[in-house]
C-alpha cells in the first residue's frame, strides 16, 4: 500500500521560510509512522530531520505534529489516521523550530526544572530505611508518574498557544503534582508557592487539551485541578471556603 | 570548543547519571549524551531492580549472590557477584530516598515480586527478589535522578556524540566529538573519563534496544588499545514482541503468565522443572527456538505464545499498564483476553570493557589499569552478569557500580592535574567528520547497517556454529571495506542524522567484529553463548574470560581467570 506523507521541511543553513515536501512511503497498517519517516530517510532523503530513540513510547524523544494533533510518532500506526489522504506531519506547536521536525526543548525543561525548589529537603526516614508509604499513598501520584515528559502536552495546551506563551505548562504543573502528593516528600508548601507565582498553576483554564492528546493516557487536567484544590485547602483556606460556599 | 571539568562522563543512562551525582558531591563533573538524557535506554526497563530487602519474604544476599553466579553458568567473577548482592538493598535505599515512586506492599514497604532466575536458599524455589515500578521501573528511576541532577547542579551536554578518547602519554584526559545539533567539534579536557555508553542491541536485525544503542563505548576503547570481556556472550530476551521486538517484561511471567506453543502446551515444564516459566533468559530463549525448530512453532511461524489471560485485567492493569498498553497499541490485542506472539529479542550485551570493582578499565589479563579511563553500567564488564544476567540485575548492577566508580573517579580526580591533550584535537575531529563527506564515496549507510543486521542474527544469534561464525567474520569484513567507502549524500552541519547513523555503523561494525571473533574462539556453550558444534560447558577449558583487542591485522583475543570464592562449579540445572 502506498501512503502520501506531507512533511514540514526546514532547514536553518539554506531557508528562509518552511516549506512543505511529499513523500510516498510503501507502508502496511500497522507500520508506525516514525517506521515511515525513517523510510523516507533512509531510502529516499537523507537530509530529513527529527529526534527518536526507544521507538516504543516510553523515552519521549518523537513527539511531533500529527494531521494537526501533538503525538508520539512510536506510538501511532498508519491505520491510526485516514491514509487514503496526505498524512501531515509537522513539528510540535509552541516551542522554536530548529530543523524539519526538531524544536528547541530548552525552554521546556527549564520550565521542568522551575517548578523544584533550589535545594530540595533531605529525606525524614532513617538513613538505612525505606520510607513507609501506603499503597493508598502511593497512589495519590501514580497518574504523574507515567508521565515521559515528551511535551505534547505543552504543544496542545491552548493557553500556551494563544493566549500566555509564558504559561509554565501542563508538564510541569503535573510533575510538580507528582511531588506535592507525594507522602514523602516535606517540602510541599514551597512547592505549591512556586506553582503559585505569576504564569504559574492559576493560569491554567482547564481546556482539557493535554488530557486528550496524553501519549500516556494521564490525566493532566485532573491532577491540576486536585492541586488548585490543595493550595486552596493549605495556602488559602478561607478562600476555599468561599468557593465552595 | 573547549570544556574542563574534573570528571567527564559519557553516557546519561542510569549509570552515568549515578555516578555523575554521587562524584559531584566531590568535584566538578558532567555528562555527556548523544540523547537527552531523559530519552537514554535506561528508561525501557519494565520489570523491576534486585535487591534481597526480604520485605515479601525471606531472602538473604548469599541468595542472590549464588542466582546471580549460577545465572551467570560460573562466569561472574564472584568476588564482584558479593559486591552487587551485599550492596543491593542500600542502593535501593538510596533511590527511595532521591524520591524513586517504588510499588508498595500493604506495609507501606517497597513491594517485591518474583523474577526470572532468583531464587530462595540457592535454588530451591522462585522468591520475591525484585523491587519495582509497576512495569515502568527504569522510567521512575531515571526521573528521579532527573530532578536529583536538576536540584545538585550537574551539568549536561546532550545531544553530543563523543568520537574519540584523548590521551596525555598513557593517561587518559578527556574525549572529543561534535555538537549534533551544528555539527562543530568539542573537545572536553578532565582528569578522568567515565564511559556509561550503554550496549550495542542495534547490530541486530530485531532488538528490544533503542536507536541509540549502537556500541560506541566499545569502539572507542578498541581504537585507544582497550581490549574488551566476553563478548561472544549478548542475552536475547525471550519475549520480545513478534516482529517487532519491543519488550515484554519477564514480569509478565513473574506475575502469572506462561509460554505455550502450537499445542498449547506450557513447553517450559520440560526444560525447567523447578522454575519452569521464571528460569534464566538464556534457558527460555534457546527453549523457544527448539520448540519452533520442533515445528511447534504458532501456525509453523517463529514465535510461541505468552499467555497472561489468568493474571487478569485488573492486576494487568495494575501491575504490567506498559507492557498491556503496548501490546494494544502494536498488536491491536488485549493481552487479558487474548494470547501474544513473541520470540527471543536481543537484549543486552554481558560483556563489555573490562573494569574492577571501582571501575578502573583494565588493560590486560594481569589487571594493569588504565590511567585516568573508567567504565560503568553496561558498556562495562566488571563482570558481575558472566555468562547470563538475571532480570532485574542490571538497574542493580547500575545503581552499585554508579555509586562505587562516582566515589574512586571523584578521589581520582582530586589527586591528580589537568593533564593537556595534544594540541588540534579539534582539528583531528573536524577532519574525521569532513572524510565521511568524500564526494567519491559509492556505498550507503543503510543498506550496509541492514546487511551487518541480517548477518549478525541469523550466524551470531541464540545458536551458533563455526561455519556460521567463520561466514559472518568474513562478511562483517566485507562490509568494513565497504564502510570506508561510504558517501553521504546530507552536507547540512544541523542535525545531519546521516552523518551521525555513517559514525555509528563504524562503532556497530567493530563491535561486531568482536563479538563474532570471540565467539567463534569459545568452543563450548556457557550461559547465552550456545555452539551447537560444542554443547556441553567445558570447566576445563573454558572456566576463563575472554579479552579481545583490536589489532591492524585483525582482532586477537588473550584469557583472564575468573574469580571463584564461595561456589563451586557445577552443572546448572533449574
């Protein structure tokens, strides 16, 4: 079977803008669509550009643009989109794009690396133990945990793309839940004030965006909430109060 | 570009980020990473870590030390085995303690489930060894480590691909590369090198490995004189995912799933009596392809079936949500109602450049270390896998070793002066990249990785011979004479991904020439390396290491003694 792929091209060293080129690709199926764009590199344009490494969906590294939605491309197959049109792919929306389908993810990881205090408290177990965590805990951040942090989120999120670039992002404000629920950890209050600083937690408007392209099937927009209600409840309590009067 | 730091590590998989953190407590350190580090091979580990916490069940450290050399079929040096089991349950703290979300039992301990090979008092029955993350354990300890490297300030350059070991006289000082991203050499000056450059699964055709895993440690310690360990021996992981080679976790079985084959039958109660589904990876793995040669193979094609319909789609949900979802999304299955096609995948390589216990590389079989070099994790054979790893041994063997080698590399670094490179390392490396652009070239990238691909997995595989490996050595020689004619058709400098596959199919072709000439010197079968011209272990003969050194005319391999302390040889059974 032979599928049209239309691909973002561009090139910093020859281009002044982006263009778009056609690639037809011998795929079946259940072929992945990073499987078809390494097709294209390797047999017919040496010169295309994107990032991959465990091509099972678990490093993050190929999160691109699919017909218009954020996705991993390990982790979507051919039959995945209607391949009897062009299949578009393109870099994820948001961040500065370097070459073809590679963006800059600095800027992401700052915003990862944000939302931890500058030093992070030492551990209250004793020093040759394990912390006691119930599996009822432990749950409290599972959801988090899944999280591979390849950005699709970021690039779906419609805050972040229309309306407050400087947004720290559904990725971060999840990672930072994953800590703030954690039993373990002691320093959560300052956590939660960093989430509360200017573009932080509160900008979030709950569009769901994240949640729907979640290559991990996390849900994003849920574990905000839960956080917005947890700084409520110990940063502001009166202020719960009223809301839920 | 020139950078100094005290400790330059290359590699940002889990070994290299422990060692790096636990160096930089001491001295100025950081990683270098051909990926972003948070996209190394290290985060593909599903099933779990060993440590015997004996927080399920009874278990002690002789226990694990013993699976882990029995595993092995004798060949780990057991001095090195101890370390690994003794050391075990306090790296396991030490991840908790930098926020590893580690499963938990009803007591608010780190749970712990069955694996394949580890045993309660040495070999009697399967025990619960295995400290995990549902089936995301190298993912969650990689995050952590993450936001520890974020929180101590270690630097990381990513996305740099190292080409070359710098030496002052016999001194190892720093390495040199290019930035992938625009292609300019960088050249990075230290007191002393850790390599943490993970295997090399992509030099064959079906791997469980990543793109990345393409033997570049071991090419840059053949081209400075570094002899490499037992190579002949590369674990296939029996469940790959048919075709496609994606892991499914020994987990998988660990929690109650069983191969079958075209009758239905659990084929494993033959080969294995006692641990049936859960023995060594290597027993599993030769056990599929007998029965597929048996014809028992699933519609006469070469897989088999793993069945984990009992576990149920509640507890596959809990337990294996990775491996489930995988297996949706690539087979269009639901493994709680449905069976899933898998065979023997390459997996990890238990040899590798040979190190002691503080990850000094050692350059010969009298143990003579190389000034300032040290390696770690799996690019390093210290050798504490031997013949066979056991699941969950080598996030273990990464958490121990990481900790040992960050604390000798950091005193190392503390006792000795910048040494200087020679002058016009840049130039040297801008010349090396700019020769792969010759306008002469005829020959592609691809089509020789493809064929080095095919040859390595059907003459280099599970079942080896001497006809077959002597065909590979030659053809693997072939293909070398062709690489040096290789043309790159991208001239751009950003991102030029030709030029960097063109660089790491010279790193997978020397790696391949190795392992298949130490293979094919070891006349006998221990552990993963099975000749089936030769089927017995021959104590006698072969109770030795293998050491391999890259020579103008071609390898030449030279044997060093293991080390026996506590168990004796013997005939392994499970």
């Amino acid at each position: 079977m032979e599928v049209n792929f239309k691909i973002f091209r561009f090139n910093p060293e020859t281009d002044e803008t982006p263009h778009y080129t056609i690639f037809t690709v011998k795929a079946s199926l259940t072929d992945r669509i990073l499987d078809c764009l390494n097709k294209i590199r390797w047999e017919q344009d040496n010169s295309l550009s994107y990032r991959m490494s465990c091509a099972h969906g678990i490093c993050g590294s190929d999160g691109v643009t699919i017909n218009g939605s954020p996705a991993l491309a390990c982790q979507k197959l051919v039959k995945d989109y209607d391949y009897t049109k062009e299949i578009l792919i393109e870099p994820l929306k948001f961040f500065p794009v370097i070459k073809d389908l590679i963006v800059d993810m600095e800027p992401f990881f700052e915003r990862i690396k944000g939302i931890s205090p500058e030093k992070t408290e030492s551990p209250s177990a004793s020093p040759d133990r394990e912390h006691t965590q119930t599996p009822e805990e432990r749950s409290m951040f599972d959801d988090a945990v899944k999280c591979i942090i390849c950005a699709c989120c970021v690039a779906a999120c419609p805050v972040m793309l229309k309306e407050e670039p400087d947004f720290i992002g559904p990725a971060a404000v999840l990672r930072a839940q994953r800590h703030i629920f954690d039993s373990r950890v002691t320093d959560t209050e300052e956590r939660m004030k960093i989430l509360e600083e200017p573009h932080g937690i509160w900008s979030c408007k709950s569009y769901y965006r994240c949640t729907q392209v979640c290559p991990k099937g996390i849900k994003v927009t849920e574990a905000i909430l839960k956080t917005k209600k947890k700084i409520l409840q110990q940063l502001h309590p009166k202020k719960e109060q009223e809301t839920e009067r | 570009m020139i950078y100094k730091y005290d400790v330059i590590i290359v590699g940002g998989g889990i070994a290299g980020i422990v060692t790096a953190l636990t160096a930089a407590e001491n001295c100025h350190v950081a990683v270098v990473s051909k990926v972003h580090v948070t996209r190394s091979h290290s985060v593909a580990a599903q099933g779990g870590i060993a440590a015997s916490l004996g927080n399920e069940e009874e278990d002690h450290w002789e226990w694990h030390m013993f699976d882990t050399v029995k595993g092995g079929d004798y060949l780990a040096d057991q001095d090195i085995a101890e370390i690994l089991a003794r050391e075990a349950p306090a790296a396991i703290v030490m991840l908790e303690h930098m926020g590893v979300p580690f499963s938990r039992n009803k007591a608010g301990k780190i749970d712990q489930r069955r694996f394949g090979g580890h045993t309660r008092n040495f070999g009697e029955a399967p025990v619960k060894r295995a400290c995990y993350a549902s089936d995301r354990t190298g993912r969650a300890i990689m995050d952590a480590l993450f936001d520890q490297c974020n929180a101590n300030g270690v630097k990381v350059h990513n996305e740099v691909f190292i080409q070359k070991l710098l030496f002052a006289g016999n001194r190892c000082c720093g390495v040199a590369g290019y930035d992938i991203a625009n292609s300019q050499p960088l050249v990075f000056q230290a007191k002393a090198v850790v390599l943490a450059t993970g295997g090399c699964g992509k030099i064959f055709k079906t791997t469980s490995n990543g793109f990345a895993s393409t033997g570049d440690g071991f090419a840059l310690a053949l081209d400075a004189g570094v002899p490499l360990e037992d190579m002949e021996f590369v674990q296939f992981h029996p469940t790959g995912i048919y075709g496609l080679g994606i892991l499914v976790s020994e987990a998988a079985r660990a929690e109650g799933g069983v191969l079958r084959n075209s009758d239905g039958e659990r084929f494993m109660e033959r080969y294995a009596p006692t641990l049936k589904d859960l023995a060594p990876r290597d027993i599993i793995s030769r056990a599929i392809l007998t029965e597929i040669r048996n014809g028992k193979g699933i519609s006469g094609a070469d897989y088999v079936h793993l069945d984990v319909r009992k576990i149920g789609k509640e507890r596959l949900a809990q337990k294996l949500p990775e491996v489930t979802s995988f297996v949706k999304t690539y087979l269009g299955i639901d493994p709680s109602e449905k069976l899933i096609p898998v065979a023997p995948t390459c997996h990890y390589l238990m040899g590798g450049i040979p190190t002691n216990s503080e990850g000094h590389v050692l350059m010969d079989k009298s143990g003579t270390e190389a000034q300032g070099l040290f390696a770690v994790g799996e690019c390093a054979c210290v050798s504490v896998h031997g013949a066979n790893r056991l699941g969950c041994n080598s996030l273990i063997d990464l958490v121990v070793f990481g900790r040992r080698v960050g604390v000798t590399v950091a005193a190392y670094a503390k006792k000795a002066v910048m040494p200087q490179p020679s002058a016009k390392t840049e130039d040297a490396m801008e010349k090396k990249i700019v020769s792969l652009f010759k306008p002469e070239g005829t020959q592609h990238v691809s089509s020789i990785r493809e064929t080095l691909q095919q040859i390595m997995t059907t003459k280099c595989s599970v079942f080896r011979n001497q006809g077959d490996l002597q065909e590979a050595l030659s053809e693997i020689r072939q293909l070398k004479k062709q690489y040096a004619n290789v043309a790159l058709a991208n001239k751009a400098n950003s991102f030029n991904y030709e030029l960097e596959e063109a660089l790491e199919l010279g790193n997978m072709l020397k790696t391949a020439e190795a392992m298949v000439f130490s293979a094919l010197q070891r006349k006998e079968s221990r552990g993963a390396h099975y000749r089936s011209d030769f089927p017995e272990r021959n104590d006698g003969e072969w109770l030795k290491h293998t050491l391999v050194y890259a020579a103008l005319e071609g390898p030449i391999v030279l044997y060093k003694p293991v080390a026996v302390t506590w168990f004796k040889p013997q005939e392994r059974r499970y």
